[in-house]
C-alpha cells in the first residue's frame, strides 16, 4: 500500500535492522477527560530498548500528537493510553482515520479502565470495522522477539488474560489494542510499579515487535 506519511523508513533483512534518519515517535493527546499523558517513562524507555535492540535511530523523547492535527501524519507509530474517557469528535475521528488508511499505525494500550471508551470512539474512525482478537501467529509477535502465546500479562488488574486486538482494513493492521496487559506499566522506570526485570524485559520486546511491526509493515 502507497503509504503518505512524511518519512522514509529503510528496512534491512538479514540483520534485522531498521536504519534511517532519525525519527520520532508520538503520544496521542485527546479529550474526554482521560489521562492521556499516564506512564511518563514509558516511551523513553522503551525508544532507548529498540535503539539498542532494533538498531533504529528513534529520537530519545517522544512528541505528542492531537488526534485531529496534521502534525500526526509525520509518525509512523503513534500510542495512546489512559484510565477513563476518551471523546473524538467528527473531524478527529476522520484525520485518524485518513493517517491510519494512510499507513499509520495505532498502538492502544490499555491503562485499566479505557475499554469501554475506546472501542465507542474507534467505531467513530471505522465504523466499518470490529476488533478482532489477533492470531498467536501474527506477524507482530514473531517480530525480533518471540511471542508464541500472543501478548504477555504484565499486570494484573481484575485478572483477566492479555489479549491483543487489531483493526485491519484492507488486509493491514492499522491499529494493535493491547488489553489486561498494561505493556506500558512494563515499559515504566522499574521503582515506578517495581516490576521484576524478566517481566519489564517481555514488556519492552513486545512493544519493540510493535515498533518494528509500525516501521515496516509486516
């Protein structure tokens, strides 16, 4: 697919490298009241694991994107969490839907409590369009890293299992819900929830599939 978004993204096999000039990631910022800006240190920590791991060349700090703005279509992954509501209205829910035909890609992370509100708001983006619960054999978890159970359970919540989701239009994935995992929690300072390491360790490589997966489209 014909992608639009304002970046050259260079993908090498054999080393599973990602090389290209330095890039940016992006946090979205929408309204509704949930707290969009949640897990502070995530995204650092988890920009510094790929740049190491992936070899990607990613900014050290993310940059934040409103969901009807042009600037999100310089992204080429883009990650939204919170607790409680989110609102689109017609116009946001239009230009997020025109970056992720476009060949943006939509991580979801579910902070404890958004489920409810986003799976509403999504239809607003595609109203065409379910959920649907991704395969053990999707290309995101068999990335750098392995996940042959799917998503890892990271923290507990009401203790139901991770599961991992996705929009997919056209045959494309362009959009990964992330649900009872809390990759972003994992991904966090480790005194901030004092996870143990090998569990941190999972929630980086899965978001690390997830950014390689954004970077490359398959």
């Amino acid at each position: 697919m014909k992608r639009y978004l304002l970046v050259t993204l260079l993908f090498f096999t054999g080393t599973a490298s990602l090389i290209a000039q330095e890039l940016k990631i992006a946090k979205l910022k929408y309204h509704g009241g949930g707290d969009w800006y949640a897990n502070k240190t995530a995204l650092p920590n988890l920009i510094a694991f790929c740049n190491k791991e992936l070899k990607t060349n990613i900014a050290p700090e993310e940059d934040v994107v409103e969901v009807g703005g042009n600037e999100i279509f310089l992204y080429p992954y883009v990650y939204m969490t919170g607790h409680g509501n989110v609102v689109f209205s017609d116009q946001e829910a239009l230009n997020l839907r025109q970056y992720l035909i476009g060949g943006g890609f939509l991580h979801i992370d579910d902070n404890y409590g958004l489920d409810k509100f986003i799976r509403i708001e999504m239809k607003k983006v595609f109203p065409e369009l379910d959920f649907v619960e991704l395969p053990f054999d999707h290309p995101v978890y068999h990335q750098k890293f392995d996940f042959p159970n799917g998503l890892p359970k990271i923290h507990e919540h009401d203790g139901k299992p991770a599961q991992g989701f996705g929009l997919i239009y056209q045959g494309r994935l362009v959009c990964f819900y992330s649900y009872e995992s809390d990759l972003g929690n994992g991904w966090e300072d480790q005194h901030v929830y004092h996870d143990p390491e090998a569990l941190r360790q999972q929630a980086l490589r899965m978001g690390a599939n997830l950014i390689q997966f954004a970077f490359t489209g398959y």
